[in-house]
C-alpha cells in the first residue's frame, strides 16, 4: 500500500502530509499494554503530536509512505530500547536528537516497577517536545 491512507490506516486519523513537522518513535514504561514503542508524529510548532503504536497492523506500510513522501529512510531503532527514550527520524537535520523531554518523579524511577508489582500502577510522566525541536522545528519553517 503506497499511500496516504497507510498512514491513516495505521494512525486511525488522517494526518495531510503538509502538517507533519517531525517524525520520530519513542518508548514508554507501558509494556503490558502493548503501548510501550510508538510512532509520533509532530503536528504543529507548539508541540502536538500524535502517536501510533508501533506494534499496530499497517506499520511497515505507513513508515514506508513516510519514507517515500519525505524523502528519506524512516529507519527504527527504539524497539527493546529501555523506557523514556526518543528519537527523531525526520527531517535530516535533527535526525537522532531527542525527541522528547520526560519529567518523572523520584519516587517513579526509584519504585516503579516494585510498586507495580504490588498493584500499584505510579502515576504517569509527563512528556513534551522538547524545547530545542520545537525552535529549530520554528526556524526552519520561517526559512522556507
């Protein structure tokens, strides 16, 4: 399938290809439900974004239309990555960087999977895009 609508399929939304600001996959501390390795799409320069599992049907399609709409190869790299990791894989010039920022409590790191165990899900963190995306996302959509 070598269009749009893998990646609408895979998303469950259509996402126009003219709002995709930044692509990138990130991980979560949410292995039981099948959540915890996404695909998220930047979709604005104040940091919205919309995510995809990585293990929903339609992946390899929607990530080789990504690929051959924006022009370069949308490799992935998080998958078994430990949580709270991000990556950029598009545009070319933040390729790498992190994507996201995560503010988790101590108490989170330090007991989570303990108090998991003992029935007690942690509360969730807190992610933004992370500062330094959204300027360098901002310039260079004031250049074109």
């Amino acid at each position: 399938m070598n269009s749009a609508s893998a990646l609408v399929q895979f998303l469950g939304r259509d996402i126009s290809l003219e709002r995709i600001l930044c692509v990138g996959e990130a991980t979560t501390d949410s292995p039981g439900s099948g959540e915890d390795w996404l695909l998220c799409l930047v979709t604005d320069d104040h940091g919205t974004w919309v995510e995809a599992s990585m293990y929903a049907a339609g992946r390899n399609d929607a990530l080789q239309w990504l690929s051959l709409a924006l022009g370069t190869s949308m490799e992935v790299k998080l998958a078994h990555a430990p949580p709270f990791r991000s990556r950029i894989m598009w545009p070319p010039p933040l390729r790498e960087e992190a994507l996201f920022e995560y503010q988790i409590s101590t108490l989170r790191r330090l007991f989570g999977r303990g108090l998991r165990r003992l029935g007690f899900p942690p509360r969730g963190s807190v992610q933004t895009v992370r500062p330094s995306v959204l300027e360098s996302l901002r310039r260079s959509r004031l250049a074109v």
